[in-house]
C-alpha cells in the first residue's frame, strides 16, 4: 500500500517523511520524488518467527511517497501536472503545520488544510469538467457511452462545484466506474498536525476533525527518534511521556484508514504476513499469494492466531479442533494463519 505525503511548503513534509522511513533526505528531495519502503511492526510476526524458526522472515510492507518539492506548489495548473506523482497512491498523508519558529507568522492550522484541499477538489473539477465535455461531444458523434460513469459524473461535479471532497461520498469513491480517473479528493487521508516539541494538543480544528481522521506527531521530535538506537528510544519516549513512536501510531492509522488486516503463513522455510482487505474471501487471499494458488484453490487450512498462542503449537491446537478447513467463500479475519491446499 502506498501512502502520497502532502502538504503546504514549510508544513514538514519531508521532516516526517524522515520520521516515518528513517531515510535522511539530504537536499535529493528537492529536485527528486522519494520512496520508502518499511516493514509494518507486528509482534505477531516475530513471535511466529521465533516459533518456526525459518529461513526468512517477512513483514508487511508499507510505501511512503514524497513528491519532489518543486511538484508541491500550491498554485493549480492547468495541465495539473503537480498532482500526476500522486494519482497512484491508495491514501494521501496531509501534513499540517501546528508550529511556529522564529521569524515565522503563526501558525493556521485550518486554513492552511483548507487551502490544499481545495488544490485538490479543484484538480479533480478540471478532470471531471474535461472529460463530461468530452463524453457531450461523443455523444453527438454517436459513439457508445458507459451510462454509470455518464450517470456519475454530473454528481462529482456538483459536490466538487460546492466544495465537497469526494472522499465524503463513499459511493462515489468506491465507484468502480471512476477508478480510471484516480480522483485525489476520493482518496482517503490522514490529516497530520504537524507540533512542535512540547506541544502534544490538537489546535481548534474541531470541525475538521470531525469530518476527518487526524492525528498529531511532533515532528522534529520524531524524526530525532528515527535515527536512534531501539535503547535510546525508550529513555526519549519516558522522558517526553510518549507511549509509542509515532512511526508505529501513523502506521497503524493507515493500515485502519484503509481497512487493512494482515494474514500469516508459517512453516520452515518462510514466516510472512500479507496484506489485505477486510472482507476478503479466501479465495482472493489465495491470489494474494500466488495467482496459481487461486486457479487450484481446494481449500483453506485456517488457524486463528490467538488459537495457536492457546495451543503453544499446530499440532496441539489440531486436537483442540481449532485447526478447520474453509472453502472459496471464507472471510479471512486479521491474524488468521493460513495454508492453503491447492492443485493446478
């Protein structure tokens, strides 16, 4: 899953993108996209590890994506290219600045998010506008029309025309119709204030955090803390009351934001979790894997996690009756340890 940073000039982008990837930047970020790539924590995963004792381990993996700061104006373009890098991320991470330095006007938390979504609303009106004019001009060349995306698009329109982020009307933003277009706007977000140091509050931003999902991270702080040893972790978070890093509490955020659970697979060559949605049947968890998996999917070997940490060990947790065989249709629940049975 790939996660676009965004954010105002001055906002911190790259400083979190620091935070989050543990890569230094340097000045490469100024004239360069950048992507990084990290393990998803997950202790279940290293507990298993530590269980089957395997060749490799693997985590989930997550991708943070910061655009070259020249592609982060705030101005719109016609041709819109300063949202191009961003169109292929499944959630954007807006960062906004809750601090002040010296020498700096203070800061405005909620016009400043304003202000770049409505960047972002007024990029998806271009498109929606364009391609409604040119689905008017195939229409009088009689060409054929899909009737659900001809049917949508007034509606994006509209809510676009008012204001409306599409990310507000779910129907919309699950569109299959509308995929093609990638809107921005109907991309989930995770808004992040941006604090300085000793500040651990929410500025008074109570409606927009009403209607979106927010966080607060300390950026400096946390970005200091990604360059440092697991044991120097500690003694900084005790020292500044910090329960978690905010690289695991943003992760976990996404992983909610876009409904994300993880599934295991276990034995003595690999331990792995693999990413998926809620509601995924077996059947598409197989196809996670290995599209073969699917074509001979038979059935699915399933093991909830929490019933294997009862049992202590596979073979124990069988007795128990806790080990079942699942068809096509099973939904895969976050935790389940899974082999599938397969032939092609």
């Amino acid at each position: 899953m790939k996660f676009g940073i965004t954010g105002l000039s001055g906002s911190g982008k790259s400083t979190i993108f620091e935070a989050l990837t543990q890569i230094v930047l340097g000045e490469k970020h100024k004239t360069e996209n950048c992507m990084g790539t990290i393990d998803v924590p997950d202790i279940r995963v290293g507990i298993l590890s530590d269980m089957y004792k395997p060749k490799k381990t693997i985590y989930a993996k997550i991708e943070y994506f910061l655009p070259a700061v020249h592609n982060q104006k705030s101005e719109i373009k016609k041709d819109q290219n300063i949202w191009t890098f961003v169109r292929d991320c499944d959630a954007l991470i807006h960062v906004v600045r809750n601090f002040a330095e010296y020498g700096q006007e203070p800061s405005t938390p909620h016009k400043d998010f304003l202000q770049l979504d409505q960047d972002i609303i007024l990029a998806d009106y271009i498109t929606v506008e364009k391609r409604i004019e040119r689905i008017e001009a195939d229409k009088k060349r009689g060409k054929k029309i899909d009737k659900e995306e001809s049917d949508l698009l007034p509606v994006c329109h509209k809510n676009l025309e008012d204001g409306i982020p599409l990310r507000r009307i779910p129907e919309i933003a699950s569109a299959q119709a509308l995929k093609g277009f990638a809107f921005i706007s109907a991309k989930p977000m995770l808004v992040l204030f941006n604090n300085n140091d000793e500040n651990a509050k929410f500025p008074d931003c109570q409606d927009l955090m009403e209607k979106e999902e927010c966080m607060i991270i300390r950026g400096k702080l946390e970005q200091e803390l990604s360059h440092m040893s697991a044991e120097e972790v500690g003694d900084f978070l005790s020292e500044y009351d910090i329960k978690e890093a905010a690289r695991e509490r943003v992760i976990k955020k996404s992983y909610e934001l876009l409904g994300l659970i993880s599934f295991f697979t276990v034995g003595e060559d690999e331990v792995r979790a693999w990413t998926i949605k809620k509601g995924t049947s077996a059947l598409d968890a197989a196809e996670v894997i290995h599209s073969d998996i699917k074509k001979g999917f038979i059935r699915a070997e399933v093991l909830a996690y929490d019933d294997l940490m009862d049992a202590k060990t596979y073979n124990e947790a069988r007795k128990k009756g806790t080990v079942r065989l699942e068809g096509k249709t099973y939904c895969v629940n976050d935790g389940d340890i899974i082999n599938f049975r397969f032939n092609v």
